[in-house]
C-alpha cells in the first residue's frame, strides 16, 4: 500500500500511521483523515489510495455536512454507504463515485472531552456492509486518534 499525500494538505505522520492500520485491520484499500480546522471545515492531514484530481481537489476541504465525512462530523456518529456507485440515499457526493470505490464508513473521532478533532474515512472497491464489530473497532480507533490529537496541541489545518 502506497501512500498519497495530497500537495496543499496539511500532512501529519501521526493521522497517516493511524490510517494505514485502520485500513490494514479492516482490509480496506484506501482511506482518508480530515482533521477539524480553526475554521470550522474539515481539512484533509493522511490519505491512502489513488484520487483522480478534481477528487483531490474536493477532498482537500470539507464543509460540516458535506458528503460522507461531513456527515459523520455534523452527526457524531458513522455513516455507512455499501455501495457508493449506486447510493440513492443522497449521502455520496459525485465526486465520491469517481473514486470507483463502493462500500465505505466515516466515523467521527471524539476525544474524551467530547471535542470532535477529526474523521476517519476508509473504503473498498466492492460493495460492503460493515458489521458492528467493526464498525465499534473503527469507532475505538476514531476515539485513539483523537485523543492524541488533543494531546499533541493545536494543528494547523
């Protein structure tokens, strides 16, 4: 698995470890993480998997609200798509489809304050439906995440 860091996103070797085992422990095939930033969107901080550009360029920074992981911030909880290609349920953005991945989750990564610092996002080329276990497994990792997050002190997105 390579990794692919896009050129203007704020990188952080601690959001892209974290990643590429929650890809790993999962068997998913590519992911991102978007941080919070100070302006209230999500900024893109690890990626792994191959994005045609104007996905790049529409992953870069996501409104609250805006597609999978938007959702999952504005939510606070996981939003899952089997199948991304045929999704009716108004969730994907088009730009998602480009992606030519299917089954996909987002979760919210809540630190023990309750602050929301960033959302973890992986996905597969095939349809899939994740079962609970996994989703509580990528939940627990969502919550590691961001409490090193807020233990590392500000990040500047």
């Amino acid at each position: 698995m390579h990794p692919q860091h896009a050129s203007h996103a704020s990188s952080s070797p601690s959001d892209q470890v974290a990643l590429e085992a929650a890809i790993a422990a999962l068997g998913a095939e590519s992911g991102t993480v978007h941080r919070i930033g100070d302006d209230g969107h999500l900024h893109l901080s690890a990626i792994v998997g191959q994005y045609p550009p104007p996905v790049m360029e529409a992953i870069r920074r996501i409104p609250v609200g805006k597609g999978l992981a938007g959702l999952a911030a504005e939510r606070r909880e996981p939003v899952t798509v089997c199948n991304i290609q045929d999704d009716a349920s108004g969730q994907t953005r088009p730009g998602a489809r480009a992606t030519g991945m299917e089954g996909a989750i987002t979760v919210p990564c809540i630190d023990a304050t309750g602050t929301l610092r960033a959302v973890l996002g992986i996905a597969n080329r095939s349809a899939r439906t994740f079962a609970s276990e996994e989703v509580s497994a990528l939940l627990s990792r969502g919550r590691d995440l961001a409490c090193a997050i807020a233990c590392s002190g500000p990040h500047s997105a």
